[in-house]
C-alpha cells in the first residue's frame, strides 16, 4: 500500500510539472501590444548624421536620459540606428529634448494615424 501511495504521488508531481512546462511556451507566444505614453507624439526621425539628430525636418537633441525602442521593444543604441526616415513616436522632456522613442511599425502607424 505504501509502494502505492507513493507511485501515485510521483505520478501527480510529474503530472504537474508537464502542465507547468506545457504552458511556459504558449506565454511566450502570445503578441504583446506595445504602450505608448499619452503625450507621445509621430514623428519622422533623421539620425543618419549621429549625434546630429532632426525630427521632422528640425534639429533636436536626444535627452542624456533617452530610450530608442525597437520594433521588438528592445533598447536601441543610437549609434546603432541606420536609416534616415524613421516614422516614430516619441515624447519630450521638459527642456525639450527628445526623452522617449518609439520606432514604429506599419500597424503602429496606421493606428497613431488613425487616433489622430
């Protein structure tokens, strides 16, 4: 009986642990919709001339504190960057420079677009 009984309890431990394990990957499947701040606005951003930066046609300066977010929502390093129209979504400081952005994709677009 005791044999049994500890058959059983080895059998719902794996049991468990398979279900844990199965469902780890489906988390990870799952799309994740970006955030984007409230204030943030769309924008063209130029950084093909680092650190010399413009937005839509005017020089700007990137916040020492600045995030560049990719498409995957990873942070970007501006030296990184390649490309000299990037349609984006960013936020300003309080002094004015570029703090927070965002490189968008094409659905994002559309939906800032639309919002707009």
């Amino acid at each position: 009986m005791r044999r049994l009984t500890e058959i059983v309890c080895r059998l719902a431990l794996c049991s468990a642990a398979l279900f844990v394990l199965a469902a780890v990957p489906v988390q990870a499947q799952v799309a994740h919709e970006r955030q984007f701040k409230q204030n943030a606005k769309l924008g063209v951003l130029d950084m093909s001339a680092y650190p010399a930066v413009t937005m839509d046609g005017v020089a700007r300066r990137l916040s020492p504190a600045s995030r560049i977010f990719s498409v995957q929502n990873l942070i970007q390093l501006p030296a990184t960057i390649s490309g000299n129209a990037l349609v984006v979504a960013y936020t300003v400081n309080p002094y004015g420079d570029l703090d927070q952005i965002w490189i968008l994709t094409q659905a994002e677009i559309a939906k800032f677009k639309a919002a707009a």
